[in-house]
C-alpha cells in the first residue's frame, strides 16, 4: 500500500489561525491582561508626552506655564522558529487503526495534521506564556519579557521597588505582602477599573487559601461566606485591586500596573505567517513528519513610574 503523503503550506488567513492558537492561548493575554499590539512588522515607537506645572496663576500677560516633554518607548519584535520533527508512530494510539491503514506504511489521516498544530500550538502558547514574564533576550527562542525589562529599568521609583519576603510567600503572610503592593500603588492609577496585581501561582493560591480562615487577618475562623477552604473565587480583589493570576511568573514575584500599560507586539495578521507540515515518508522514507513555524512577538511596557514590582 503506498504512503499517502500531506506537505501542506498555511498561509493568510489560515497562518493567522494557526500562530493566533499559539500565540494568545497564553493565560495573560487569553484571559485580557495585556494590550495586543498586532501588525508590528519591524518596530513600533509609542510617544510619550508630559507636561509638569499646567496651572498657574493669572496674570494680564501670557506666560508659558509648562514644560513638555516628549520621549518614546520601542518595541521591537524579535523573529522566533519552531522546527519540529516528530514520528508518526508515537500519535498511532490517539487514531483509528482504520484511518491510519494497516499497513506498516501508515497513512497520514486528513485529521492528522489538524491535531498535530493544535498539539504543537499548545506547546508555543505555554513557552510564550512564561516568556512574556521571564524571558531573557540572550537566551535562544525567547524575547526580553517584563521581568528582564523592568529590573534593567534605570527609571523605576524606589518607593516602588518591593523586595520579597525572605522565604516566599504563604497563606500566613500574603495578606500582608499583597497590602505592601497596594500602598505602593500611585494615587492616580488606584481605582482605575484596568489596575491589575499580576501575581504568580503560589501568590495566587496563597491568597485563595487565606480566604478559608485566617482570623488575623479579618477573614474570621471559617473564612469568606463561612466557607472555610471550600473557596469557589475564581476573581479575586484585594483592596478593591483586581488580583490577576498570571503563569509566566516566577514564584514569589508580582507585578501591579494597568492593562493597557503592558504591550505584546506581534506580526500576527501579516501575510508573512506560515505554518508548514512535511510528510518527509517520500523524500527519506521515514515516518517523520515536521512542522515548520516563523513568528515574531515581544513584550513592553509604556509608564514604568507606574508600575509596582514585587520581588523583581
């Protein structure tokens, strides 16, 4: 029986499918903790404008009452690859032996190259994840994510510089932790209905787990609604502050800014977006199939005179 042989090229709207499946699936950006900025095809320079002292008192003549400034933040998506080679026997078991023949030739199911990007795509979205918080430029298939930018950050204010608890965080003490965040907060960003504490897992967790019954700290002996542990929050607030899970973080860090203050560039939407499948069974007689994707993203943020890190 021959071998049914698929090279496939996805191009256009079927690229942006694809890279859309990998790149926002990400638990920030899927679940709107940052502002998207697509169709960035080399770089993209964002203006700054400030203006000190506006109001003066009046006088008959005209005086000029204030200074701008104009400054600029860049942000540069850095092209990324997956080449990917995998074998066709190791996804034999998720298929009908029907779909795929008997034959020791297996053919390739027109299904096959459907699950095998969203499988991939699943993989890109988790690494994405982490990189848009940790990621390092220097390192190969990553970008410089916040966590690089801001403590390279020259600019940031002291007085919004937490350091973290020395042993982490836990339920004992998160409340604690979380209020230092707060008091950092500048008073023209609380309140804003955008105003996240990005936090990480264990952050999160020990948050919810403080919910089931710390007296200490005002949640009394059953916890929130007397439920003790049995916490079904899935949105919390602390201090009338949204409290935003975010996975890419590394434990014990956090992060507290608006959305649209945090950028994820990407060419997204551009026509140069392919996602190619080889069947490689006729050119080298293998049961290797490999995935071919190029992609660009990068993260930025705009004001970091209002951003509160934690543990950065």
């Amino acid at each position: 029986m021959a071998t049914t042989s698929i090279t496939t090229t996805y191009a256009g709207e079927s690229a942006g499918k694809y890279i859309s499946a990998a790149l926002l699936s990400g638990n920030t950006i899927a679940n709107g903790g940052l502002t998207i900025r697509p169709n960035v095809k080399f770089k993209e320079v964002v203006k700054r404008l400030e203006l000190d002292g506006i109001v003066k008192d009046g006088s008959c003549d005209f005086a000029d009452t204030s200074t701008l400034t104009l400054t600029e933040r860049i942000i540069e998506p850095k092209e990324l690859q997956v080449n990917l080679e995998l074998c066709k026997k190791d996804f034999r078991s998720d298929w009908d032996a029907i779909q795929m023949g008997y034959s020791a030739f297996d053919n390739l199911p027109s299904s096959f190259q459907d699950y095998l990007i969203s499988y991939v795509a699943s993989k890109v979205a988790q690494k994405n994840e982490n990189t848009i918080w940790q990621g390092a430029d220097a390192t190969d298939g990553e970008y410089a994510g916040f966590s690089e930018l801001l403590a390279a950050d020259a600019g940031a204010v002291a007085g919004q510089t937490i350091t973290g608890i020395a042993g982490g965080v836990n339920a004992g003490n998160v409340v604690d932790e979380l209020g230092k965040i707060v008091d950092a907060i500048p008073s023209a960003l609380y309140g804003r209905e955008d105003l996240h504490i990005y936090v990480s897992q264990n952050i999160f967790r020990a948050y919810k787990r403080s919910l089931g019954g710390f007296a200490a700290g005002g949640q009394g002996a059953a916890g929130v609604g007397s439920m003790g542990n049995n916490q079904d929050v899935n949105v919390l607030y602390f201090d009338g502050v949204k409290v935003f899970m975010a996975n890419g973080l590394a434990a014990n860090v956090a992060v507290s800014t608006t959305k649209d203050n945090l950028w994820f560039a990407t060419g997204l939407l551009s026509d140069a977006n392919e996602v190619k499948i080889l069947d490689m069974s006729d050119l080298d007689g293998s049961q290797n199939v490999r995935v071919i994707m190029r992609y660009t993203a990068a993260v930025q943020y705009g004001v970091i005179e209002d951003i509160v890190t934690y543990g950065i």
